[in-house]
C-alpha cells in the first residue's frame, strides 16, 4: 500500500507517533546519564544515538529539549559531561520507564531500580548493570530548524566493556554482550548474528568473514 | 577493561574505525536513492538513518560529504528528492556492496544487482527489492563542525509498504518484513521481537503489550 504526507498528518496523533517512528528501521538502545551541578542524577532513554566519527572518536543523538529529555539537556550544559549506556536484555524494561515523565527531584536510577556507576574522568554517572559504557564530554549541537530538535555532538574520552566482546579486528560483538535494539517507540528486539561480510570493492562479490 | 581517548587515537587506522563505529549500538539499515539532474541514478548503503519527528513526518541522515558518499550529497542538491529504502534479509549482500568505490557513470542499480522503481511523487528511485520504502523531500542540512559530516533532514512525502505490517496502533512490524540491523561497519543481523511494553507512566511498571 501507498500513504502520502497529506494523509500521514491526519493520522490520530498517537497512531501517527507508531507509524513514522518505525519508518526508520531498527535503532540503538542505549540510557544517557547526567548529572546536575548539584548533585542530582537523571536517566533517560534514547534510540537516536548515532555514530558520528571515529578520529576524532565522536557519538551524537537527537534530543527534544522541551520535553521530558529536557533534564538530560540541562545537565549536559551544566556539566560538559553524559555517559551513553547499552540497554541489554536484563534491563531492558527498567530504561524503558525511565521515559516516564519524572520530576527534577527524581533521579531515574532510584525510580527505575538502577545503579549510579562513577570513574574519574567522567563527571556524569555510568549505569552499573550496562556492560557496555561509553563516556563523552560535550563538544556541540545543531539546531534542527524544521523542528526544533537538536542534535548533540559528543566526544569519547572513555570507553569500558568486557575485554572477550573485542575481535582482533577491532569488531565489538555487541550481541554477544546482550544489547537489544529497538523499532518504533517500544519495540524491544533480541538479534542473530547472519553475517559480517568483506570490505566492498568494485567488481568482487562481498564475502562472509 | 576500561580504554580512554588518548589510546583509541592510537589504534591503528582500520582497528579504530571498527571499534569505534561499534559504540553506538545497533544501527538501522537502509539504501539511499538518489538520481542526478542528467538521470544517472546513484545508490547507496547508510546506518546512520534516524526519525527526526512525526508532525512533520521528518527523518534524518549524517553523511561525509567528500568520501564515496558524495554521488548522493550532490544529486540531493540537485534535484532535492531521495529515497529511504529497508534493507532485508534477501538483499544485505546488494546493499553492503553499494559501499564500493563506484565512479559517477557506474549506477550501484546496476553494479549490485538491484532495481529501480519510480512514482510520481518523487524524483528519485525506489529500490524494487525493498519491502519498506519511503520517499522524501530535502528540507535542511546542518554541518557538525566537529568533524566536517553533514546531518540531512527530509520531509516524508510518501510511504510504500505492505499493508499486513500495520498493527493496529500504527506500530510497523518491521521485523516481519525481513528489516535488518546492522553492528560496527560489516555486521548485519536478523531480530526477534522481545516484547513491545506500555506507554510509561511514574509508578506504574511497564507491562508487555
């Protein structure tokens, strides 16, 4: 079947949410920690977290500053510093109800049964039961015009995982760490390896390595 | 084992990039359409596809402008129109293979093996072989200076797609249209679903829906 823009805006508010957050494919789980300059946590779910670049190593994601991410975007320009989390399927149903709308005086980790995790380096809080956390000092972000979303850019400073998730290439095996990836708003989804195949170059069929 | 940024800077070139596009978390899976103001079609495999906002349908990219990715930067510009296409389990191979270094006057169409499809609606073709297919209009783009790369954002215009994904609530089962996701740079994986959870309020668990 065929649907039009004309048609898609007069599609019941919610029902129009499911529909077009689907239309993107499967994305990445993961929980953003922050911290507020005095001291409070915050936790939030996110399935817009992108890779941005590998030298300088940066990650980014999509936020909506005036909605229940806003706490998320206010320590982050109070701090300079967010850890990104992966949501494997231990935890998958905890970081989905950090989405629910809590106030300031909350932390999501209290709320959502999760634990603060702290290094050094970062001044944000890693969540303990995420095996794989990587954590970024804020660099910039872009105001999409069309909406008003922003878009922020991270810089990796530090990277902890299990060391037997690494392949010598430098590949990390994320499904063997259990992390789950999401299709529309709540979709929670296990994965399968089927292959990972050769780098592609004109004229030769890619192979499975 | 915990690694900071001064040692990923020091991992070799290749080793990095596989480690470091690894980060993000799974990655949607989509090929890009896109045909020049001469007709020369261009295709070309993307996992950095996300939703920017449903009212307006919106949907965004991060691309690197100057690397192989510039056939479809620039047919963009020219003609304003590009396609979203779902890459599945029948066609990863295809799809990994547009990432080869094609010159201009080679279409991936034709060097992959996949086919062209046109409606009225968008000037830019569809990949036939797709089961979940989106036709956009350019709207913005915005620069990360942090690096150079490029964040495009496009209005949906129309959307094609087999009528029994449609759940009730909007929600599309894109798994059940064979929608892969893809790990680090080469890691393609096939899903299955865990759950889809209520809509999350404070003090109420969520619950499998």
């Amino acid at each position: 079947m065929k649907t039009i823009k004309e048609k898609i805006l007069k599609f019941e508010k919610l029902y129009r949410a499911a529909f077009v957050n689907s239309l993107s494919g499967f994305k990445s789980a993961n929980l953003i920690g922050t911290i507020s300059r005095e001291g409070k946590t915050n936790l939030a779910i996110f399935n817009s977290v992108i890779h941005v670049g590998a030298n300088p190593p940066l990650m980014g994601f999509l936020m909506r500053p005036v909605s229940v991410e806003r706490h998320t975007y206010a320590n982050i320009k109070e701090t300079n510093h967010f850890t990104i989390n992966h949501i494997n399927k231990e935890i998958f149903k905890q970081a989905h109800q950090t989405s629910a709308r809590y106030g300031k005086e909350i932390s999501e980790f209290d709320a959502c049964e999760l634990t603060p995790e702290y290094t050094e380096t970062i001044k944000a809080p890693y969540v303990k039961e995420s095996k794989i956390k990587i954590g970024l000092k804020f660099l910039e972000e872009q105001e999409i015009k069309s909406n008003g979303t922003i878009f922020i850019v991270g810089e990796i400073r530090e990277v902890i995982l299990p060391y037997d998730i690494i392949l010598a290439d430098g590949f990390i095996d994320i499904e063997k760490a259990g992390t789950i990836a999401i299709s529309g708003l709540d979709g929670y989804h296990e994965t399968k390896r089927v292959a990972r195949l050769s780098y592609a170059k004109p004229g030769i069929k890619p192979e499975e390595t």
